[in-house]
C-alpha cells in the first residue's frame, strides 16, 4: 500500500511512514512490539506520555526497553529518496549511533585529562545541543556532577579555558534529582566557583556571565537555608553588576529570580542595597520590559523599601516616583499590589515634605485616586485610600482629590 505526496505527485511506500508523525522515517527503530517508528518520534511519545504504550497496539512499554534500529528500512528509504532525487526528494543521510551510558562515562573520565578536557567539553556540548535523549543519557550517566567538580577545579586553579562550556552543559542537562541536591545544597566551593565566573574578564565574558546566571538559578531551587543565609556581598554584587550587562533575556529572568529567592535570607537584602540593587531595578524597569519582568521588579522593589536605605536609594533615583506611578493599572493586579504597597511605605516612613509634593507633581496623587474608581481589588481602593487620607493636608490643592477625601461611603 502507498500514499501519495504534494512533492509532484510522488507515491510513497506507507511502511516508509512513521505511525506517528507520518513523515518519512529518517531514522527507523523497531519497538519490542515489532512496530517501527522514527526513533525521534517515538523516543519523544515515550518522553512525554502518561502511560508508556506503543502507540499503535497500545500494547504496554517499559521506559528503559531497547530501541533496535530498522537497518534493512533504513537503507530502502535511502535507495528510495536517492531514486526519486530529481523529483524533488531531499537525501536521507545514515543517522548517527546513538549516545549510550557507557560513551558518557569515557567523556566523563576524559574530563580528568589535561590534554583532552577541552575537546572532550566541546563534543559534550554538540552531543547536549543534539536531542533530548542525549541530555537525559548524560544526566543519567552523572556529567553534571562532573562538570560540577570541574568548574570547581577552574575556579581553584584560575583557568577560565572551557568554563563557558562547562557552564552552557550544566544547565542543559540539569535535573534536580536527589544526587545533585545532595551535592548542591550546601556547596560552599561550587557558589564561589559560580561567583568568580561572574567576574570573570574574558573575550567572551557576556556568554560566560548568561550561562553562570542561569546555573545558579538552578543551585537556588535547590540550596539550602544556610547557604542562602551565608551568601556573600561578593555574589550578590557581582550579579546585580551583571544585570547592567547585554545578557540574554533568559538570563535577565533568571537573576531577577535568584534576587527574589535569595533576598528574604540572612542580611541578603541590606547587602543587595548596598550593591546598588534598587537603582538597578528602577534602570530596567524604565527600559520597559515585558510583563513578567516588571511584576519581578516591583515584586523586588516592595521587599528592599520595606527598610529605610532602599527607600532612600529609591527616592534617589529621579526617574523612580514618576515610574511608579505610570505603571499602576497599566501592567497587572500584581503590579498594582506591589506599585501601592511602595507607595504606602515612602508616605508613611519617608514621607517628607519634599517627597510628597513630588508624588503630586508626577501624578501619583492622580493616580491614586484613579484606583478609587478603576475596577480593581477592593483591597487595593482601600491601601489607596489610606494614602490619601495620611497626607490628605499637604495634598488639599490638588484638584482630583477631595471628592474621595470628604465622602464617608466606599466607591
């Protein structure tokens, strides 16, 4: 039996077809089912499934059966495309062996040659960038602690050869199983490591900086409480310093997470003042990112005022006021939230005279009175309110709010 394609008309064996995608097979294996698929088809059906099941007898799979490849297939697909080339057929080219456990463990013990580690960190990374299957075998096979243990080895030894592929490695392949908890969570050397990747000065220093960024995101969900608690103002200042860099917007999230997972532990947050964190918000949040990212920032924003040196660093910054007032309800409930609950810390612990003529002069006043009657959270009215009230004697010449001020009744 045989399909017909768009390609000219072209008629196609349906046994050269994958039961799943329906593409021709580039890559044939046969299930112990006796059933062939394209082995990234059904490797990624295996992946992804509930019930591990072949797909067309529906009969059960374990997880860990063996895949064989289809040769005689393979090479009667080849024959066929190389036969029908001029009517527009693309090659199949002969798919690569794939990864196994015991390839890994030989990269891993290359690792520990001097003359080979580069190499050997390079052919890691074009097997990771492959496919899932190849991150999954090498997750498997334990290159992530090896990896671990190499940075750990740059770091202590000053060498920044092959940290950057050692880094990108680490969080492709990264699963938080219970091996790399144990190993990550109160890593002391490997957090120092990570650090002085941040700093590192090399031609490719952006790169090296994203991927480190992005690992510790990694040892952050992982970490435990005393080693959030003992951070360093090293860390903390070279991560907000890397924030100003060009980083991927992948990394960008992931340090705004860190900043948030970090900042309740320990002097974590008097330390991210110190390091000029407010200030750096303030400058990303005026370059207008995306939703997500702003709900970070003011999320960020609300913990550092809750003291008075980031209020004082807030107020600082000329731009701050005027940006947090364009931002209420224009970005998210959560924006709002976090927008009033500053608001209401600065009018009530930093509220100076000067201070308070200028959420006038930029229209927070304004602002706030357009949450009395925005259809909003009757929480936010509320914190509004309050505000206005606090300072409703300085704020009396202004000519939108004392209709709200003189009501009794809630709008």
């Amino acid at each position: 039996m045989a399909v017909w394609s768009s390609m000219d008309d072209i008629e196609i064996p349906q046994y050269f077809l994958c039961p799943i995608s329906l593409q021709i097979m580039k890559d044939p294996v046969t299930a112990m089912t006796g059933i062939t698929y394209d082995r990234e088809s059904i490797e990624q059906w295996l992946l992804t499934a509930k019930d591990t099941t072949c797909p067309v007898t529906k009969q059960p799979l374990e997880r860990d059966f063996v895949l064989t490849p289809n040769h005689t297939l393979r090479r009667l697909i080849q024959a066929w495309c190389a036969a029908n080339a001029t009517n527009g057929v693309d090659r199949i080219p002969t798919p690569k062996t794939p990864l196994d456990r015991t390839h890994v463990v030989k990269l891993i013990r290359d690792l520990g040659v001097a003359q080979l580690y580069l190499k050997t960190l390079q052919k890691m990374e074009d097997l990771t960038r492959d496919n899932e299957r190849n991150r999954n075998c090498m997750a498997d096979a334990g290159a992530a602690k090896a990896i671990v243990l190499l940075i750990i080895k740059c770091f202590k030894e000053n060498k920044t050869t092959g940290v950057e592929e050692g880094l990108r490695i680490l969080h492709l392949i990264w699963s938080p199983t219970s091996e790399m908890k144990l190993l990550l969570k109160e890593n002391y050397d490997f957090m120092d490591a990570v650090t002085w990747a941040l700093g590192c000065e090399t031609d490719n220093y952006v790169a090296v900086r994203s991927n480190a960024v992005l690992v510790l995101k990694n040892i952050v969900e992982v970490a435990s409480p005393n080693l959030l608690e003992r951070l360093k103002f090293e860390f903390l200042n070279r991560l907000i310093r890397t924030m100003r860099e060009k980083i991927s917007q992948a990394a960008m999230k992931a340090a705004l997470y860190v900043l948030m997972e970090v900042c309740p532990w320990g002097r974590n947050k008097w330390q991210m003042i110190e390091a000029g964190a407010v200030f750096q918000l303030i400058e990303m949040e005026l370059d207008n990112p995306e939703k997500k990212i702003t709900e970070i920032i003011f999320c960020l924003l609300g913990h550092l005022c809750s003291c008075a040196d980031g209020r004082a660093q807030f107020l600082a910054h000329a731009g701050s006021m005027a940006m947090l007032s364009k931002r209420i309800l224009r970005v998210s409930n959560t924006t709002d939230d976090r927008a009033l609950h500053i608001i209401a810390l600065i009018s009530k612990f930093s509220g100076t005279n000067e201070v308070l003529m200028e959420m006038l002069r930029v229209g927070a006043v304004s602002k706030l009175c357009m949450v009395l009657q925005a259809d909003c959270a009757k929480y936010l009215k509320e914190k509004a309110r309050e505000i206005l009230r606090l300072h409703s004697k300085v704020w009396n010449n202004s000519p939108c709010i004392a209709v709200y001020l003189l009501t009794r009744y809630a709008r």
